[in-house]
C-alpha cells in the first residue's frame, strides 16, 4: 500500500457534535437528522455527527415525542442514548453548535479552546445563509437523489472532509453577520406538548437541512462533480 492511499484510508471525518442540556429532546433530534440527510447525500464517511449534554440523562433513550418527530422527519432515533459532553468529545469536533445562546457559552466557559468552532445552530444556519448555495425550497428538495452523484461524494470523502474544515474554520470570523434574536434559540420541548414539540422538530430540521444543503454544494464544486440534480 502507498502512502497516500494509507492516508487516505485513516482520514478523520469531518465531526459535528450538537449540544443542549440532558440531551434526549433537541440535540438527539438535530444529530439523527443530519446524520440522515448525510446518508441519502452520500457525505455519511466525510462527516460524522453526534451529540452531548451539558447534564446529561446519560444512558437515556431519546424521550419518545422527540423520537416521534424525529421519525416524521426521516430520522433514525432507536439506538440512541444520552451522554455527557466530556472533554474528548469537544477535542474531536470540527463544529459545535448548541440549542440556545446560553448553552453555547457555557461549552465556551467549560472549553475555551472551542470558541471558534462553537456556534448555535441558528446562529450557524444563518451564517451558511450568507453563502452563494442556493437553498432548497422544501426539505425534500435536500438532497442529491442521483445514485452516481452520492457515490461520487461517497468516494472522494477524505478529501470532502479536509474541504469541509476549510471552509467552516474561519466562520468565527464573520459569526456578527447572524443578528440573533430571543427567537432564534431553540426552547426544550421536555415535558411539553406536542405542538411545542413539532415546533422545535420543523425548526432543526430546517436548520440541519440548510447545513447539509450547503455541504452538498461545496463538495460538488470543489471536487467538479456534474450536477445532475443537485
């Protein structure tokens, strides 16, 4: 085996980790779903997605309301239990984004070294709504269906990821152009009903739409792949 092919076969996925507090409502939402519009866009070996709370319920299923939403939006929750953010898993992020404002800075007071790559995930969402990907009008027009063109992003993944680092690493940088509002934060549906529920579930499934959308974009043009459909 060469040496680049070694490298390439030991490449780190790019890793986002989504956050909130006992982590089995909103961060487990936002992770299944992502983790879901990854597959179907053929980025699932470029980017791995997981999830952590600030107090967590650490073991827990995901609680069954969430798990129900997440379903209805192509979501895969059974496997999944709760665990606390821990230092390890903020050494390997790429990308942290928190459910609220105040949850964001306290991942920033427990792990200084994590600023630049901590972000909400509105606050994230907005920042990729600066760039020239043109969004999809529904979440079904998300992702690329073209067998040829997932396989295509499948194949190039180490280099996906290594583009996918580059380009989010400076978005600190700009992170003033996301004009936030009380609004924006993302309210713990635990133990409410389900309307609240359904409200925060359409709000993350726009918000990891968007992020995938845009991963989809800039890995098809930075590895000049024809777009079929995308």
């Amino acid at each position: 085996m060469t040496e680049p092919e070694s490298a390439t076969l030991a490449f780190e996925p790019f890793h986002i980790v989504m956050v909130c507090q006992g982590n089995i409502c909103r961060s487990p939402l936002a992770e299944v779903l992502t983790r879901s519009r990854l597959g179907e866009a053929g980025l699932h070996r470029a980017v791995a997605v997981s999830s952590g709370g600030l107090g967590a319920v650490v073991g827990s299923p995901m609680d069954a309301t969430a798990a129900q939403m997440a379903r209805r939006y192509r979501g895969a929750p059974d496997d999944f239990r709760a665990r606390q953010l821990r230092t390890g898993i903020v050494a390997s992020s790429d990308l942290i984004l928190t459910m609220t404002r105040d949850q964001r800075d306290e991942v920033v007071q427990r792990y200084p070294r994590a600023l630049q790559r901590t972000f909400t995930l509105t606050e994230f969402s907005k920042l990729l709504a600066t760039s020239s990907v043109d969004l999809p009008e529904t979440i079904d027009d998300l992702a690329t269906t073209d067998r040829q063109v997932a396989e295509s992003l499948t194949s190039r993944s180490p280099h996906i990821a290594r583009m996918l680092r580059d380009r989010t690493k400076d978005f600190s940088r700009i992170r003033s152009v996301a004009r936030l509002v009380p609004g924006d934060d993302i309210t713990d549906p635990f133990r409410q009903s389900t309307a609240v529920h359904e409200a925060v579930a359409q709000k993350i499934s726009l918000s990891t739409s968007q992020i995938v959308h845009n991963f989809i974009g800039w890995a098809i043009d930075s590895e000049g792949i024809d777009r079929v459909r995308a």
